[in-house]
C-alpha cells in the first residue's frame, strides 16, 4: 500500500501572486485589447489597470 501526499495551494493567491511579479518585471507594458475583425478591426484600446475586466469595476451587470 502506497501514501499519497495531497498538497492543497489557494490558486486564486497564485495567480495574483504571479500576475503581480510579471507587472512588477514589465512596468513598462500597458495592457491593450486589440480588434481582430469587423469593422474596428486593427483598432487598440489601452484597458485601465485599476479595472478588472475591460474598464467594469465590478460585475453587478454581468
């Protein structure tokens, strides 16, 4: 009979932590949203780091 050790990691922690180390690395890269297609295609929008998800402060209209 063999034991398995389960190591349990908060992935959401991880992934702020990480996300958090590469901006610190790349202060000078801005996130943008660039259109692929249609009519706005080529367009890009600089997205506001203070935002979650595409300039929405919260998810109360999602």
């Amino acid at each position: 009979m063999t034991a398995t050790k389960t190591l349990h990691t908060d992935l959401t922690a991880t992934l702020l932590e990480s996300t958090q180390e590469k901006q610190a690395e790349n202060t000078g890269l801005a996130p943008y949203l660039v259109i692929l297609s249609g009519l706005d295609q080529g367009k890009q929008y600089r997205l506001d780091r203070q935002f979650n998800i595409f300039g929405r402060a919260d998810d109360i209209d999602i």
